[in-house]
C-alpha cells in the first residue's frame, strides 16, 4: 500500500465522511448491535459514537493504518473496548463462530473480492448473529450506470477501490447465508390523485424481502398481515440494514 492510500486516503475519507449526512445512517446500521461486534473497514473509528451500550467489545479490521491513529481519540472516548485485529477483510484472523454481528458501511464497494468477503463474514458469524451493513451501488437507470462504469476506473484509484457501478450485494449475501432482508429510500411522493389507496408510510424506509431461509417466509410483504414462517431452529442471518443511493439514483 502507497502513502497515498496508507496516509492521505483515511484523512480525506474521515473528512468527507463525518458530515452530519452520514450521522443519521449510521445510527440506524448500529442500532441492533450487541455483544460481540466484528466492524470490517474500521477506518477512523466514526461508528465508534453510534455502537449501542449493549456492545461488549469490537474488533476492527482496517487495511490503512493511519485510520487507527485518527481513530485514538474516538476509541478513548467510548465505554466499548476495540482492538485493531488486521488489514484484510478477505482473510479474517478470527475462529469460525466467534462473533454476534459484522457490521460494514460504505465497505464492500472498496474490497477487491467482496464474494470472499462475506464468506469470511458467515464464516465468523455464531448461530442468531446477523451482518449489518450500508452501502452504495449500480444505479438501475442506464444512462447513469454508464457514467459509472466510465468513472469507475479513476473512482478506484483515487478512493482506495471503489467501485461506483458495483451491483448491490444481496444476492451474495442471499447465497452465503440465512435470512436477507433489504431496505431502499422512499421514493417521490405521487400528486394526491395519483396515490393509490389505502397506503401509508409508516417510516422513511421501506421492506423490500426477506429471503428464504430454513423455512422462513420468502416475501413477508405479500402476505398481507399473514404471520411469516419461523425457522426450526435459530441460523446465521445476514441483515441488510440499509442501501442508500447517490442523488443520481444508484
């Protein structure tokens, strides 16, 4: 890794990536957490003000180590212990089973095999944790995922790997693991008399699916109030917590 990427990435990245935008989002992907927490893409620490009272320790694992330094004063502030435990999200130090939830934000887009990835996730992941993770992605609208995949190249050399016109990761996450469920932003309010009746927003996210997962009921949505099937017994589940789009769509 260059000095570029090594030194002067995570302090561009930990300042564009404070803003009070961010604050809101990563609120939401943490609220759940519990426990024993691997954070995968640790960089400086600013999840660390968000993780719950009911986190018991977290390991970090962060490719640039300068992110760790910008982190100190984060860490020293929080009631949560971290340990900075390795640079790879490919190749996880830790034993099978031996985590209650992964959380990642704004991660997957920069790792190189994400498919690998997440099965390192499922692998650390104990019976009943979940993964927890936002990111961006391709953009459904044609004319805009071709200027992803033009822009793409120098996104990657210029923002650690990212990748802007990289497919959301569900399906991987459906195939490495349990249960999947995925949330979008509401869309743009239809003029009153082109609302369709009987609909109502109850929060600024809506449930898109829950995947099939040892029994469980594959589409809760269009079961219209009908009580979802449960598993047998408890298994790994990978939650998508949020996709959150750019202004352009994706």
């Amino acid at each position: 890794m260059g000095i570029y990427q090594d030194q002067v990435l995570p302090r561009v990245t930990d300042a564009v990536m404070s803003r009070r935008e961010f604050t809101s989002i990563r609120d939401r992907v943490s609220a759940a957490l519990d426990g024993e927490v691997l954070e995968i893409g640790f960089g400086s620490g600013l999840n660390v003000p968000h993780y719950p009272a009911a986190v018991t320790r977290v390991r970090a694992v962060d490719p640039a180590t300068a992110g760790w330094r910008l982190a100190a004063k984060r860490v020293a502030a929080s009631p949560v212990p971290v340990e900075f435990i390795g640079l790879n999200g490919q190749e996880l130090p830790l034993e099978a089973a031996s985590v209650d939830h992964v959380l990642m934000t704004w991660t997957l887009c920069t790792i190189p095999d994400a498919e690998r990835a997440l099965s390192e996730v499922y692998r650390v992941l104990r019976s009943g944790g979940s993964f927890h993770f936002v990111e961006h992605g391709r953009s459904p609208d044609a004319r805009v995922a071709r200027w992803q995949d033009r822009l793409t190249p120098w996104q990657r050399r210029l923002a650690g790997g990212c990748h802007l016109n990289r497919r959301t990761t569900t399906r991987r996450a459906r195939r490495r693991s349990g249960t999947c469920s995925r949330e979008e932003p509401p869309r743009r309010e239809q003029p009153a008399a082109a609302r369709p009746a009987k609909r109502s927003r109850q929060s600024s996210l809506r449930p898109l699916c829950l995947i099939r997962c040892a029994g469980a009921c594959p589409q809760p949505g269009k079961h219209r109030g009908k009580p979802a099937h449960l598993p047998a017994r408890r298994s790994r589940r990978v939650r998508v917590d949020l996709h959150v789009p750019c202004r352009s769509g994706h």
